[in-house]
C-alpha cells in the first residue's frame, strides 16, 4: 500500500513492525527513519575494534533507491540483533540514518565478526528488493480486479463469465471464488452488462482463474517478506548461522511464481484492452488503440527471469516485470474510459458518484427549471463499483476537466497519468484500493457468505433422511444392548497424540486457551478408552453418534467435518464373542438402511504382521508399512511398491513378495482353507497361527448367523491407525454412487492400557454416516419422490385472516396428539399447493359457509376426496383416518 508523504518510519521500535509499504516509502524519499530511543540505549557506548567488513554487499551496483531500501532492511536487521558488544557498524549506520543520509554504502563501515555476519545473514539487498516488489504489487492486485470489472462494461460483456463453479467435488479455489465475487460487487446494478456473447464469454471467464492466480502469488511473497523484514538474525558462539543463500533462494522461488502471474496478467489485460477497442466505430482509431501496447517482449522478460542465477538480479528483473504491468493496466483502463466515454448512451459518473442525469437535474432544480427525461433516465448505467472506479479515474487522469473529444493522443495521455496513478508514490492510489476494497466488502450489498472447505450445510430434506438414518442406527445399536455415551469435541492434544499413526498430522489442534493444549477429537475411539480408563470401568457396551474434525484434503464424499456412528464392546470375553457381535451389527445396519449392495473386507492384524514377518520386513516397520498397503484399494500395487521402496526403505524383493500375498481374497472358509494348507509358510508363525484360529471361530459364528455371505476375506486390508491389535474390517459400498469405505473398526486391546495400568480389551466399529447420507440422497433422487421435511399429518387452511379461529382449531389437533400446522390466505389454490408441496397428507378447511354451517372441510390430499362434518367431531373422525390410511 502507498505511504503518505513525510512519514516517519521507526526502525527496531517496540511493538513496531518494519513493513514493505515503510521500505518503499524510505527508498524514494518520502519517509523519513527514526531511530527507536529504546534500541539506542541498547547499543554500547565502546566501538570495538574492527575485524571484518561484509565486502560482497560493497560491491553490488545499486541505484540510489535500491540502496536506500537494502540500507533500512540492514540497520532494522542490526538494531533487531544488537547486544552490549555492538560496533561501530551499528554507531555509524544509525548515525548516518539520522542524518538522512540512508545508502547502504554508507551503512558499511568496516565491521566486527558478529556484525559483519549478521550483514549477510539477513540477505539485506534481496530483503529489500522483495519488499519493493510487494509493496507494487498488493495494491495492483485490487486494481486488476476493478479494471477487469471495467472492462466488462465497456465491452458489454457478461456477469455470468464471473460465477465460479465448484468442482465435481463441491469444492472451488478461494482465491478464485473471491475474485469472481469481488468483480460482481463491483458490477452490482449494471444497466451495461448481460449475458454476453461467445467471444465476451470466453475473454471475461479466465479473469477469475488468473487474477486469482495473482493473488496467491502476492499473498505467499507477502508473507514471506514479513518474516524476512523483522526477524532478527540468531547468533551463534562466534557468528550468525549460515549465510543470506537460503532466504535470497526462497524469495527467488516466490518472486518468479509472481513474474508467472504477471505474464498471464499482462497478456490477459491486452486482450481485454483489444476487446473493448473493438467497439469503437471510428476505424482508424480502432486500429489506433488495438495497437497501442505490444506484448512481444513479455516472452523475453519472463525469459530474463527464469534464466538469472544471481538472485539480486531475478528480484530486479521481476520489478521491472511489475513495471510493464502497471503500463499495460493503466493502458487497459485508458481504453476502457474512452469506449465509455465515446458511448453516449451511457450515464458518465462524476466526481463524487453523481452521474450526468442527476447532475442536470440539480442544475436544473437550481434555477427553477424542469428538464424533461431527468427524473427517470433512459441512459443506461454502470455498476455501483465500476461507476465509483471509474469517476477516480477520470478526476486524475482529466484533472477534473471536462472531455471535450477523445482521441488517440488523449487517450495516450490518459495511459501515462493512469500509470503514475498506480504508482505507490501517488498518494490517490490508496482513494483508489480502499474504495474498490469498501465497494466489494460493503455490508450494503447482498454478498452470500460462504463455509469452509470439506464441511457442508443441511437443509430440511436432507435433515428428513439423516433422521431417519440416525433413528434406524439407534434401534440397531439398542437392540443389542449398547447404552449411549458423549464425549467432549475436543480432548487434551496429549490424549490423542501417537494413537493414529502417520495420520496424527490429521488431527486439528487448537490455540492454548487457559494454558492446556487441546485437540478436536480425531474419532469416538481414543476419546471413548480414555473415559473407560479414566472411570475405572471392566466391561461396557456402548453406542455414541457424533462429529468428528480431520485436517484432511476434502474431496467427493469426504469432509473435514463429519459424523461418526459407533459401537464398542469393552471387557474380558470368551475369543471373538464380541467381534461376532460387532461385525453382525455393522451387516445389520447396512441392510436396515437399505443402501444396496455392500462388501465387508476383513484381515486380522496378527496375520499382517505374520505375512510381513515372512517377507522379511523388519518388526520396526510393520506400521509404516502397513499404512502403505492400506493404500492399495486406491493405488495400483506398482504406486505402493515405489513408496515402499522409495519412501520406507524396503528392498525390492521384500516388495514383490508383499505384492504375492496382499492378492490373496475372497470368501473367508475358502481363503481361510488355503492359508492353512499343508505347506503354507503362514503355519510356521506362531502370530498368524492364533490369527487363523480366531478367525475360524468368528467365520462359523457369522455363517450360523447368516451374515458370512457379506465378508471377503481380504489380506490387503491394513487400517493404518496404530492401536488395532486384532481382527480388523471394513465395509465398501458396490452399487453406482462411488463413495469408498462406508465404515471400518476391529479390535484395540491396549488402548485403553495407553490411558491407565489396567488392560481392558476392546473392539469396535464405526460408520461413516455422512458417505452413507450420500448414497441414500441419489436413492431418493432417483426415486423422484418427494423427500418430506415434517411429519405434519394435517394442514388447518382458514380461508381468511382469522388467527383466533386459527389457534382454537389447531390447539384441538395438538392436544389430540396430532401433528398439525396452520395457515391463514384467502386462496384455497395455496393452501393445497403447500399441503402437496410438504407432502401433508391431510387438510381441514375452514370459509365462510363451513363457519355459517358449523361444519369443517376434510380432504384427502392424495385420493382427492373432500367431506364435511360437523366442528364437533372432526378431531375423532381425523384420528380414524390417520390410524387407517
């Protein structure tokens, strides 16, 4: 942002920050360093003598302004890092700072090795370089966005090209969703735009996609140039760690993904320019002004940029690149103001927003005359924003003086002044930013807020459904015994730390608020042993239907926030007692929701870690390897086997014979039969011996109970989380709605040991409701049926404004039981419409005849049939027709 003139800039100061607007206002002379008092007492009255000088900074070929920048970054950097053995390379940089003499030759005199250290440490010329480039650049950000909107005016294009769409996923870019955004707040009340044809669809769609682009890319340098402006440099015994390399690289690395933007941006405003021109009727300065910019050097810029090894020089470079920019915007609005100008079907804003119409009407007004056509004007007139925008604009670049006729030189003129208008020197242009940032921020407009990534609102129908899911999970749960629990949503982070292995990074913690450092709650199973363990409990059965948070990357039916359904059995049992259970519970409410066809994948992690242990994979790698073949229902086994090899340092063999094995499924007797053949190196390992005993007992318990049909005996399947000990599962839907793992769990005996001294053995299951909801909302999609919200049973229609008569019969139908709604409106048509719009099935209506006659009208939505009877017993004959549909 631009500085105003004669400001003073306190360097080191407490609490103060050394910003890049500060950086580029002591460069170019319009502010003034001051040395912070406090930071002065700091320094040491005793100039030690000198032992080096950081002679790479001397021999840089700076200009003045160059200079001057490096030499503010480099004495911030010393005054931040100074101590009782400062030198006089901070005596004599602060004394010429308050002299006003600020170059960063001056800044250097010989200097001790701390000094001299902490000079290249900081990298204080590419500091500086970057703070420049980002002080031009934030502000230009705003800018193209409104000049873009301009545009979009004068050629007449379409407002849609700005609506966003999100992904097949549900999710869109930020950056490119806000620009889009920001560009129809400013377009907000257009009388200019529509729908736009092919060829302004297709100019006007990329302006979302690469002004967002742009954003990010100031965004990131500005946050990095932040840090580098104000941290102090760390000292070692001797001398600061290391050299100024590593942060001059990473600004590299930041600047150029900026130049990048840039030429997308360049390119893009040249053809809007090109585009608008072409509107103009007078052909030679049509031609005129679509050859007024060349883009032909961009290549060679960006080229210039890419190819520089020095970085001083790559950040000088992208400067400059950030110098064409602004000439190429201002060109682009240069054109625009003149097709607007030129269109004299167009109301022209004046200073202050007024437009042309109003302002002949107060003239008018004024000396008591009427003017015809001003109280309502057929001119059409631009957006609110781009109206404000443009009568900025117009002031500087006429300085307030009335355009007689445009022409290519005034125009010409007009791209000159625009240019110094973006030129962070002008103190306008912060009128400018500021208004384009109150205009599309503005509470006065109805922009729609929006939720985070990987979460999502619930309206009435979809309530409807998750109800009906929830209700049906309850009764499952109850009916075999559990009892409902609650946990807080969020836990000490200690509590869920090293529980989820290489998925703890998943976990969301939150700030330190009264000095314990808590986590949101990852899943309802860590949260649940830690209640066992901290209430001393030997055996519970238990249910709980909860939110659960993952710091996760959300894509199709996966989210950052989400419900969770489990059922858990703790206690000491006979061997797979409760794992029957569990795993007949999850088959029991796969099928009571009735979602179609669905897998239950099940492995036992002792044999895991037998098949791994006859690979030759050694113990302290079974978990890290299993979160890789865990891996395999979305990765092809080649993609595993390269992590494996490449990133968990197996051996090649050892891969290739985990890739033989893990292909090893299906139904569980037959698979169970071939893993214990005569031979089978599985009967030589003691952990996966009592795993195939264990399985045989749970799989003819499941086949007695029917359920065994649903299982694959899968040994791919690894569930990556650290504390399954035994039987593991998944379940995987197969019909057309492509959701992935739909609910898992198995068997964790020592977690609750993690909490407490006493083992208590447990398993569980979890669904993951929300991909389920998923499945049952295109089952009623394709039903094409109506999904009701309420369970209202009778509509009370009063045709009329009665609210009394209303309440009196409603209030019968509620204390009957009945649920019942009301509503009041003369037309009959709305009353039914409502009624079948919500799926109510019944009506009681109520005019002026039924009043007369002491009688009510019921009907019968869905057979059509209507019948009176008397007011008296209309509440019985309801409750005969609703218990006999």
């Amino acid at each position: 942002m631009a500085t105003p003139a004669a400001a003073a800039v306190t360097l080191a100061g407490k609490g103060a920050v050394l910003t890049p607007a500060a950086v580029y206002a002591l460069s170019v002379g319009l502010a003034d360093p001051v040395i912070d008092a406090s930071a002065l007492q700091r320094l040491s009255s005793r100039a030690p003598s000198p032992q080096e000088t950081p002679g790479s900074l001397r021999d840089l070929d700076l200009a003045p302004h160059e200079s001057r920048a490096a030499a503010a970054v480099l004495l911030n950097k010393l005054l931040l890092t100074a101590n009782d053995s400062s030198s006089a390379l901070v005596t004599a940089a602060t004394a010429n700072a308050l002299a006003g003499s600020l170059e960063l030759a001056a800044a250097l005199p010989p200097a001790t090795r701390d000094e001299a250290a902490v000079a290249a440490a900081s990298a204080p010329v590419a500091v500086a370089f970057a703070a420049l480039i980002d002080c031009c650049a934030t502000p230009l950000a705003r800018v193209a966005d409104a000049l873009a909107a301009l545009s979009c005016e004068a050629a007449r294009g379409g407002a849609t090209a700005f609506d966003v769409p999100a992904s097949g996923d549900g999710l869109s870019d930020k950056d490119e969703a806000d620009v889009g955004a920001d560009i129809k707040m400013l377009l907000l009340g257009s009388k200019l735009v529509g729908n736009g044809g092919d060829a302004s669809a297709a100019m006007f769609a990329k302006v979302p996609a690469v002004n967002g682009a742009l954003r990010e890319s100031v965004r990131a340098l500005h946050k990095k140039v932040r840090v580098e402006l104000n941290a102090p440099v760390k000292l070692g015994k001797r001398d600061a760690s290391g050299t100024g390399e590593g942060k001059e690289e990473a600004l590299v690395v930041l600047a150029t993904q900026l130049a990048r933007s840039l030429n997308a941006m360049c390119k893009q405003s040249v053809a809007r320019a090109r585009f608008c021109a072409g509107s103009i009727a007078e052909a030679e300065l049509r031609e005129k002004l679509a050859g007024g910019v060349n883009v032909d050097d961009l290549k060679g810029m960006l080229d210039k940029v890419m190819v520089d090894s020095d970085a001083v020089s790559v950040l000088r470079e992208v400067y400059n690149y950030l110098l064409k920019f602004r000439d190429f915007l201002a060109w682009e609005a240069a054109v625009a103001m003149a097709v607007i100008e030129m269109d004299s079907s167009i109301e022209k804003p004046q200073a202050g927003g007024k437009n042309e119409a109003g302002s002949s009407a107060e003239k008018a007004q004024a000396g008591g005359e009427k003017v015809k056509g001003d109280r309502k004007s057929k001119k059409k007139t631009l957006g609110k924003g781009t109206s404000a925008v443009l009568a900025l604009l117009r002031e500087h670049a006429t300085d307030g003086k009335a355009v007689a006729c445009v022409n290519s030189a005034l125009i010409a003129d007009w791209g000159i002044e625009l240019s110094l208008l973006f030129d962070p020197k002008c103190p306008k242009l912060d009128s400018l930013v500021e208004k384009v940032k109150e205009i599309v921020e503005s509470n006065e407009v109805g922009r729609l807020p929006k939720i985070p990534k990987g979460t999502r609102d619930f309206g009435r129908e979809q309530m409807a459904i998750r109800e009906r899911a929830f209700s049906i999970i309850t009764s499952v749960f109850k009916m075999h015994g559990g009892v409902a629990l609650d946990t807080p949503v969020f836990e000490l982070r200690e509590t869920l730390m090293g529980k989820y292995g290489e998925d703890s990074k998943l976990v969301y913690d939150l700030a330190d608020q009264g000095g314990e450092l808590c986590s949101l709650r990852y899943d309802l199973t860590v949260p649940f042993a830690r209640y066992v363990a901290m209430n001393n409990i030997s055996a519970i059965k238990r249910y709980q239907i909860a939110k659960v948070y993952r710091r996760d990357n959300p894509s199709k039916g996966r989210y950052r926030e989400f419900y969770q359904c489990d059922f858990d059995i703790a206690g000491v049992y006979e061997p797979m007692e409760p794992d029957f259970e569990v795993v007949k519970v999850l088959t029991e409410l796969l099928d009571k929701l009735d979602i179609g066809v669905y897998e239950i994948k099940l492995n036992h992690r002792k044999l895991l870690d037998g098949m791994l242990e006859i690979c030759g994979v050694p113990a302290e790698k079974f978990r890290t390897v299993c979160s890789s073949i865990d891996k395999l229902d979305k990765l092809t086994f080649e993609e595993v086997k390269k992590e494996l090899v490449e990133e968990k340092g197996v051996s090649n063999e050892t891969a290739e014979n985990i890739g033989s094995l893990v292909k090893t499924k299906g139904p569980p007797l037959e698979v169970l039969l071939e893993l214990r053949k005569e031979g089978s190196k599985f009967m030589e390992n003691e952990g996966s011996v009592v795993a195939l005993n264990e399985l045989e007992i749970l799989f003819k318990a499941l086949e007695k109970a029917n359920a065994l049909d649903r299982i694959s005996f899968d040994l791919s399947l690894a569930r990556g989380l650290d504390y399954y000990t035994g039987v593991i599962y998944e379940a995987v839907f197969k019909g057309v709605t492509q959701v992935g793992s739909i609910a898992a769990g198995g068997r964790y005996d020592k977690l609750v040991g993690m909490f407490s001294n006493k083992q208590v053995p447990a398993v569980g299951v979890s669904l993951g409701i929300e991909r389920v909801f998923a499945i049952m909302e295109q089952q009623e999609k394709e039903k094409n049926q109506v999904i009701r919200a309420t369970e209202t049973e009778v509509l009370v229609s009063i045709l009329g404004k009665d609210l009394i008569l209303a309440a009196e019969l409603v209030n019968e139908l509620w204390s009957a039981g009945i649920k019942a709604e009301f509503k009041l409106t003369t037309r009959v048509q709305n009353h039914i419409k409502y009624a079948t719009q919500t799926g109510i099935p019944w009506m009681v209506l109520v005019g002026e005849s039924e009043l007369r006659d002491g009688k009510v009208k019921l009907k019968d939505i869905r057979a059509n049939q209507e019948e009176e009877v008397p007011r008296k017993d209309f509440v019985e004959v309801l409750k005969q027709r609703l218990s006999n549909p």
